[in-house]
C-alpha cells in the first residue's frame, strides 16, 4: 500500500542512512504544514508542530508497518500533534470568536468570476473560518485527495461521523464564500 518510492526512502532511512529522510520531508511538508495550520491557526505554531511531526516520523519510523500510505501514516502524526497542541493553547490563553454581521439581501458576484489566485485566497479565508476539525477533514478530503478511510484513520472519527463533518463544513464553507465576497463587494463599492 506505500507508494514505491516512499518504500525505497523508508527502506533506506531504516538501514541507516537518515539522509533520504529529506526526500520524505520534500514530498509531505506542505501537507503536514497545511494540517498543522487547519488546526492551530498561526503560520508560526503550525510551522514548529510541523517540525515536531517530522521528528516524531523520524524517530518512529521503525514502527510504520505499511499497512497504510506513508501521508496517512504522517497526517495522522501531524493531526494528533496539533491536536494535542491546540488543546495545551486553549488551556493557556481564551480566545474570541470573530464574527461578521452582513446582510442577506445583498447580492453577490458570482465566485467564477473570479481570477484563480483570488478564489484560492479567498476559499483558503472561508476553511480558516471553519471550526478546526471541520476544516482539517475539508482540507484532507478535497486539497489532499484523501479518502474517507484515510481521514477515518488519520482523525479516528467515524465514517458517519466524517461524512457529517464533510457535509457540514461544505454548507458552512460556502456560507463563509459567501459572507467574504459579500464584504468585498462592500469594500469596492
């Protein structure tokens, strides 16, 4: 189930040479950084929880059997360890909620019309505004090409749990699109 290549730097790592290890940072710190960030929502946090996870992978390394894909196997390291550091954050600071009041009867501009870099910028803004493990299994599901058994093990939700969560964070997703753009079209005019 490990894709060949992973096997090989897998393989290589475990007989000693630790340095083919980058390779395997290579493939997967953007995705182990994008996790981190669903989750604790600070480019400085999410980028040392990523150092952490890959740490963890290292030292662990051994332990991965591959019965799973290696990202399954990482992702669940990089959701657990931001879990956990979400949690040990939450304990030590209270955080605010921000919300957005806009009216419903404005209109909206169509989310097509939009140049690519802006619809990335601005669907990037609406999972931000997600609750974290909504917008963690949006980001797996749809940036990452998981599949639900893949979130299933790497969150350890239920499938009908996972589905929910999808369903639900879709909904709210394009409410947020919709609240962004709504506030930009305000802002231009």
């Amino acid at each position: 189930m490990v894709a060949i290549d992973d096997k090989i730097y897998i393989q290589k790592v475990l007989e000693g040479d630790t340095s083919s290890f980058t390779h395997l940072v290579d493939k997967y710190k953007d995705m182990v950084f994008t996790v981190c960030y669903r989750i604790l929502r600070q480019q400085e946090d999410a980028e040392d929880v990523a150092q952490e996870v890959f740490i963890k992978a290292f030292n662990n390394l051994f332990s991965f059997k591959g019965d799973s894909k290696f990202s399954t196997w990482i992702y669940t390291i990089a959701y657990r360890t931001a879990i956990n550091k979400s949690k040990l954050k939450k304990n030590q600071v209270e955080l605010g909620e921000f919300q957005v009041d806009i009216s419903e009867s404005e209109k909206m501009p169509q989310l097509e019309e939009l140049k690519s870099q802006e619809q990335t910028f601005y669907v990037q803004q609406a999972i931000e505004m997600l609750p974290e493990l909504d917008g963690v299994v949006i980001t797996l599901y749809y940036i990452d090409d998981c599949s639900i058994k893949e979130i299933i093990e790497i969150t350890k939700l239920s499938e009908a749990n996972v589905k929910v969560k999808l369903h639900r964070a879709r909904k709210q997703l394009k409410q947020n699109l919709e609240g962004l753009l709504k506030q930009e079209l305000k802002s231009i005019v």
